[in-house]
C-alpha cells in the first residue's frame, strides 16, 4: 500500500514543480525506486556516529535534513570531524560556528548527489548527475598506501577503502577524507592562474577572449522560470506514440558554458614558439590562405589582437567550444552508448567560437586505425585514420596536473599535444566527410545544462534520467511558432535511436533553428536520422513534416510513417535483411541503389539497439530494423561561412495536433560523398 500511495503523491505534485506528465517509452519504475521506512535513512546515518557530527551540524544548518530523512535517491560523500577541522584550519575558523548558513549550504550541497553511485557506478571522469549545487563531481581510481583500490573525488579526497558503499534506506554513503570543494572561477580565470599555459593563457587574454568566457549564467531564463514552469503550457497533458505517461521538465537554468584546449608551454617552446608573437606568426601562416581577404586590413595587424579578423583571435577561438562538455568522459558520446566500437570511433562535432567552424572529437576505439602514435581508448581532436586518410590529430590529455584545478563554474579546459588549425588540410581531407550529429549536440545549452545523455549508467537504461522540455528562447537559434514543444527523452536502451536518446518535435509544431556550418562550399545533402512508426490504435505517431531550407520549402512533405520496407519506399520487391546481403556486395549495391532512388538510406550499421536492455551490450544494428531510416531532406548549395537555417512544419491534416517529428540525429554529406557512382561504389554504410 504504502508503495501505492508514494507513486500518486508523486504524480499530483509534479505540476507543482513545473513538470509536464507525457507519454513515453519508458518502463515501469524499478524496484529500487521504492525504499521504506524499515532501517536508516540517511539523515539518523549522520546523527548516529559522533564521528560525523561537524558535518551533520552543517547539513542541519543548510536546512537538508528532513530531505535525507524522507523517501529518495541520494550518494553523500562524507567527510569525518578531522576533515571538516582541516578544511576549517585551511580558511582560518576555529569552529564551525564560524561559517555562514550559507557557507554551509554550499558544503553540505557540494557532498550530495541526487542519485545513487555505487563504487562499482564509478567510472573514470565525472559522474553522470551534478551535485545538488549543480557542479560536476570527478571520480578516478587510484590504488591506497595498502594497495587496495579506492576511489579519488575531485582531484584530492580518497574514499576511505573500509566505509565505501555504506547502503542506508534511501541512498547510500562514501565516507571520505577531504572536504570537496568548487571553484567558483571561470574557465578564463583558471587558464590564467596555471603557470605552465602561460602562453596561451597570454594570448586568451590579449585577444579579449578571457571576457568572453566570464559569462555564467541567463539571469533573464532565471527570472522567468517561475514563470515557465507554473504556464498553462506546462499544466497541459499530452499523449504521443507508445509512450506511457513520463515527467517532462523544465530546465531549472540556463547557464553558459566553455571548453578550451590548450597548449602548454613546454609544447609550444619544442615547436619554436617562445612568446605571444611567434605564436601570432603562426597563425598569420595559417590564416592567410584560408582568410586572404582580411591579410591587408588593419585588423589582421599585431598591435590588433582583438579585431574579429585577427589571426592570433581566430586561431584561439578555434580552441574553444560555445559549450561545456562537462569532463573528459563525455567529450564523446558517454559510455560509447549504442556504438559499435569495434568498427567505428565514437565521435562528435561541436561548434566553437571561431564563427562558421567545427571540430570532430573522436575517441579512438578501433585499433587497426591507431597507426604509430595512437592510443586507444584516448580522445582526439580532427583526427582522420582510416583506410584512406592518415592524420593523426591533436591529442586530448586526459588530465591535467594534481596542482591545478580544471573544472570551472562554467566549463573545463584540457591540455592538448599541438595547435590546432583550421587550415586547408583541415577542411578539405579531414571535414570532407559525411558529417553525423546527435540533435543534443547541435544545440550548445543541452551539453552545458548536463542534459545530454543525463541519467545514472547508460549500461543500466539511463535509470534516474530526466526529460527535459525547452521553453521559446532557451535555445539560442531556435524559433518555436505557434503550440510547437520541443523536448528531450533520456536515454533508453530500446530507442530506435543514434544513442538511446532523441529529441521530439510536437503538436501542430513549426521549428526552425540555425544549421551547423559546413566546412566549404559546395553541394550538400541534408538527411534526417529517425524511426518512422506507423499510427497504432489511434494513438499519435509520426506525422507529414515539410522541410525549408533558409525558408525555402524543398520538395514534397516527408511522411514520417512511411518505413523503409514499405512498398511506396522500397517498392514490390521484398525487402531483405541486411544481414543476410551485407556480406554479398551485389546484394548490397542493389539494396542501396533502391533506398537512395527514393532518397533514403537505411540506419547507420555501426550503430545499434540493444538486445539485453543495457546499451553497453551490442544487440541489433540500425542498418537491419526497417524501423530506422534516413532520409535526405534537401540537397542544396551551401555556402560556407554564411548563417543558415532548417525549419520543420507539421502539415498533417489528421489528427494534427497528435502528430510528433522525432529528431535523433542530422547529417551534412558533401557531394564528394554522397555522389559516389563509379560501377560497384559506393557510400560506406557505416
């Protein structure tokens, strides 16, 4: 009864904390989600050891102990009196008196997470949940003076080996022996305070772009969120698909977010850079042939570091990202969630600050394509080692010295083993591809907010993730017209999707948002990765949707019902499974002669579904299930370095308003791709 009971009181106060009840493909909650009263919580854990009474004080002051002596999900990081007395000593208090309510608010926040991790749901990188102050936690694994393996957070805690994993009734307790600790400095500040960057640290600040990365957060979204959530908008219900009813969420904030890559000193010295000016030497070198229209100008000069033509500002920005990826671990799709790694590297694009410009992150998992100096396992930046090219990259560190703090309030930094370019090499062998993006990383807001991928272990289905709807402005660029949602499902093993994840289009929506630059010009297809459904007991599926292309309509409505093995795509013939005619390379050809006639491809084969529930396990790939499709939405001439604009409409005449256009993932393939139509060629499949 009592497991009853907790559920409904759940479900009529959501609308009280700004949450929208949807449908969606979720499972019945698991059985850990229902924890009784039968030993102790979390708040008598505390209490009961005179040991932890300096922090017990601090949580009872910050006003969080009736929240950890009530039903939840919580992993506390907990330091003993000897900690908290060191971590007094180190600011000058004599006693915890002596701190703030607010002071121990921060404390008790910063050892609190709002879901439960196991040592054995630690992997190396930050956690999957913030903290309950909204910051990143970093966990790596280390070995103690006794040789037993142990968990290190942040940088400088250890969880004693004896006390990890203590199971209270609504969590579970890491005992540790340092207090944790945020910066509250931006990723500007702390590239200055690193003396071993001091180069380029030099040249972030002299082209003005330290002030650029001093921004942290929408105090406007901030204003209005209370707003938002408590909108008729929010209070509505909605039906769409197979899904049974779901929360949906406002984001609580919108913050900003940066990733640098730099290069440290020693690195550049061994190159021949010993200051800010031949460091501006080399990117006047690299710039001039890509921007030779700017090398006259007064703002190409030295003694104009700021201009936004200047080589030096561009070459910077190019190793900065307009978002926050959160650590090292999710530079890349997390856990490699729905990737088969033993034929791709996982890999994503990201814009970054140079206007019009991308770079690939890709971690490099295939071992046959690691040549003389890769490390599998590790990340890289624009890297291209395949059967036909051999460039080998920038490598990512995966971590920077113990002395220096990485993680700021609004993003992180990463060393890197050279400069990077975006020069003629770059954009003319390693981004002259077929260029694949999860709809979460189009849009900068969802990685910076920790929605992408969020959830506790993509190998357990995205337990405790949350969904996550965006209100008009929230994402820069994108217009919402009329009753058009937009949200964001976590994670789920059985997505037909790239990652388990997608994002849905829905109502009688029309959504137009910036397309990602293309790295030159020329002829491009755009295509759309989603699994068309068709309408199943009258409940809403997949819709028509027409496509504009800088608000030109291109071509008929897309019928987002239509599979791929149904006759009006794949025509009388019967359609074959790709598993049975991959291997047959005339089987295939043919295959793929019919999809692309009818302006379709069939799912990435290097991606798939899992078939045990855990999208770490390898189950069916896209490239097999006729539910999964991708289609080309326009083939237009785009023109680099210029803004342009997709734009979505649902013109069902059906059931409009039940009507939704799933958008998992956007490709951009140029025609040196695409146009593959020598005799037994073809675009890979992968």
């Amino acid at each position: 009864m009592k497991k009853f009971t907790f559920n409904i009181l759940a479900l009529l106060s959501l609308a009280s904390l700004g949450v929208t009840t949807f449908s969606s493909c979720s499972d019945e909650p698991d059985a850990e989600s229902y924890y009784t009263f039968t030993g102790k919580m979390m708040s008598e854990y505390l209490q009961s050891n005179e040991n932890f009474s300096q922090f017990a004080t601090i949580v009872q002051r910050a006003g969080l102990m009736d929240q950890l002596s009530a039903y939840g999900h919580y992993t506390c990081f907990l330091p003993n009196n000897d900690a908290v007395n060191a971590y007094l000593q180190k600011y000058n208090m004599s006693s915890i008196d002596d701190l703030s309510d607010s002071q121990c608010d921060t404390i008790a926040r910063t050892h609190l997470i709002p879901e439960i991790f196991s040592v054995s749901d630690m992997a190396d990188g930050m956690l999957a949940t913030q903290n309950m102050i909204k910051r990143n936690v970093q966990v790596e694994h280390k070995s103690d003076a006794n040789n037993n393996s142990v968990v290190v957070v942040n940088s400088n805690s250890t969880i004693y080996f004896e006390h990890q994993d203590d199971s209270v009734e609504n969590g579970i307790v890491h005992q540790i022996d340092v207090v944790l600790e945020n910066s509250t400095k931006t990723v500007g500040s702390l590239i200055m305070q690193n003396d071993q960057v001091s180069i380029f640290a030099d040249a972030i600040h002299e082209t003005g772009l330290d002030e650029r990365m001093d921004s942290v957060e929408d105090r406007k979204y901030a204003q209005d969120y209370e707003r938002y959530k408590n909108s008729k908008w929010a209070m509505q219900m909605l039906t769409t698909g197979s899904r049974s009813a779901e929360a949906v969420y406002y984001p609580e904030s919108k913050k900003y977010g940066f990733t640098a890559f730099v290069v440290p000193d020693d690195i550049l010295k061994r190159k021949g850079i010993m200051n800010l000016r031949d460091l501006y030497d080399v990117a006047a070198k690299t710039y001039a042939s890509v921007f030779p229209e700017d090398v006259d100008k007064e703002g190409w000069k030295f003694e104009n570091l700021k201009d936004s033509i200047n080589p030096l500002k561009r070459l910077i920005q190019y190793h900065i990202l307009d978002r926050n990826v959160q650590g090292y671990n999710f530079l890349t799709v997390r856990e490699d969630a729905g990737v088969d790694i033993n034929i791709v590297n996982p890999t994503d694009w990201y814009t970054t600050l140079l206007p019009y410009s991308m770079l690939k992150v890709e971690k490099l998992t295939v071992a046959k394509w690691a040549g003389s100096t890769g490390v599998v396992g590790d990340r890289y930046l624009n890297r291209r080692y395949d059967d036909t090219h051999n460039i080998y990259g920038v490598h990512i560190l995966p971590t920077v010295p113990e002395q220096y703090d990485n993680n700021a309030v609004n993003g992180i930094y990463f060393y890197i083993d050279d400069l990077l370019k975006f020069d003629d090499s770059t954009r003319d062998n390693v981004h002259n591809c077929r260029i694949r993006m999860d709809f979460s990383t189009i849009f900068p807001e969802i990685m910076t907010n920790n929605i992408r991928m969020n959830g506790k272990t993509i190998s357990q289905g995205g337990a405790g993730g949350k969904n996550y709807q965006f209100p008009q402005g929230y994402l820069d660029g994108v217009i919402l017209r009329g009753d058009s949602r937009l949200t964001y499902w976590y994670p789920r093993s059985h997505y037909w999707g790239s990652h388990g994840d997608e994002m849905d289009a829905q109502e009688v929506f029309d959504i137009t948002f910036n397309l990602p630059p293309v790295p030159f010009s020329g002829e491009w297809q755009i295509r759309l990765g989603f699994p068309p459904m068709n309408k199943k007991d009258d409940r809403a599926e997949r819709g028509q949707m027409q496509v504009y292309f800088d608000n030109k309509a291109t071509g008929i409505p897309l019928n987002m019902a239509e599979r791929i093995k149904d006759e009006s795509v794949y025509g009388s013939t019967a359609f074959p499974d790709y598993a049975n005619i991959r291997d047959d390379d005339e089987k295939r050809q043919e295959d793929f002669k019919i999809l692309k006639n009818k302006g379709y491809y069939r799912g990435p084969h290097s991606l798939f579904v899992s078939s045990d529930g855990t999208m770490a396990t390898k189950g069916s790939a896209l490239s097999t299930i006729a539910n999964c499709a991708r289609k080309v939405l326009c083939t237009v001439y785009i023109e680099a370095g210029k803004p342009h604009t997709l734009r979505i409409k649902n013109v069902s005449t059906i059931l409009p308003k039940r009507k939704e256009a799933t958008l998992d993932y956007l490709e951009l393939v140029p025609k040196s791709v695409y146009g593959v139509s020598d005799s037994g060629s073809s675009e890979d499949d992968l």
